[in-house]
C-alpha cells in the first residue's frame, strides 16, 4: 500500500467533518450525547489547518491525521480513517509514518484516545503507554527506548 501525507487545504474542512462524524457520531452519542451545534462548534475550534494532514492512498483521501509540536512532544491530536479502510493497516502505515517523523525531529509522541476504543490496542503495540485518564480518555505516550547508558566498562571503571 502507498500511502502519502499532504498538507490539508481549505476545501478538506468538509472531508474531515464528515469523516469525524462517521467515525465519532455513535461513540460520543453514547458517552455524552450528540448536540450537532455543540460538535461543529468544537470542530470548527480545533480544526487547525496548517496542523491538518490529509491521508491518501492511491490518490484518494482516505483519513486525516492533526499533529502539533508543543516543546519536545509530537501531539497526535487527530487521527482518522474512512471506515471502509479500518482494520486493513493503513492506520499502522499512517502512525509508523509519525513515529519516524517524532523520531527525525527528536520528540517522542503522545495522545489521547477515547475510553474503550479499538484503536488502543493499536497504540499499545506501537509502544504508547498509558500515562493517565479522565472521565471519557485514556492518555498516552510513547515509551521511549533509551539507550543503556551509565556507569560501566564504557565509564572507564572496572567490573569486580
């Protein structure tokens, strides 16, 4: 699969509200209901353009991912796919991507994920760790691999 990342432009607005709504509706609905208003006003909040990204394969939008460098953490702040594309690994494809790029930049990545949602199994296996949670999110962070580094034959002292 060839997927590409491009900077989101004015017209995507309308591709990454209705793909939120397809793939957020049921689930907020269910945990604190759905006020159309109150989910296009925060949308429209934080719908930051020049943090949007525009996932395609083939050509084709398939998803959009939001991502803001605040010190020495890449946050994922958004993160969908269309649903006819879920569980088909382009969000691995998509979230490897962001982690080379943390990586080149020198930060480590964190998020949040709705409580009991399928993608965070897929986070685990990437290496984020749970960091905390509120009432509907679970809070993540990657787990760095630092490396073994400290007092030792490499320090100049001996062992024994």
């Amino acid at each position: 699969m060839k997927i590409a990342l491009r900077e989101a432009r004015p017209v995507d607005y309308g591709f990454a509200r209705q793909l939120f709504d397809a793939t957020m509706r049921d689930r907020l609905a269910a945990i604190i209901g759905w006020d159309e208003y109150r989910q296009d006003m925060n949308f429209a909040r934080k719908f930051i353009l020049r943090e949007v990204r525009i996932v395609t394969l083939a050509g084709r939008d398939v998803g959009w991912i939001q991502t803001r460098i605040e010190d020495e953490v890449m946050n994922l702040l958004q993160f969908y796919i269309l649903p006819e594309w879920q569980n088909r690994g382009l969000g691995t494809l998509v979230l490897k991507r962001l982690l080379a790029e943390a990586k080149r930049r020198g930060k480590v990545m964190a998020l949040s994920v709705l409580k009991g949602s399928p993608a965070i199994q897929l986070y685990l296996r990437h290496g984020f760790r749970p960091t905390h949670a509120d009432a509907y999110e679970i809070y993540m962070r990657q787990a760095l691999k630092l490396p073994r580094r400290g007092i030792g034959p490499s320090m100049g002292l001996r062992r024994g």
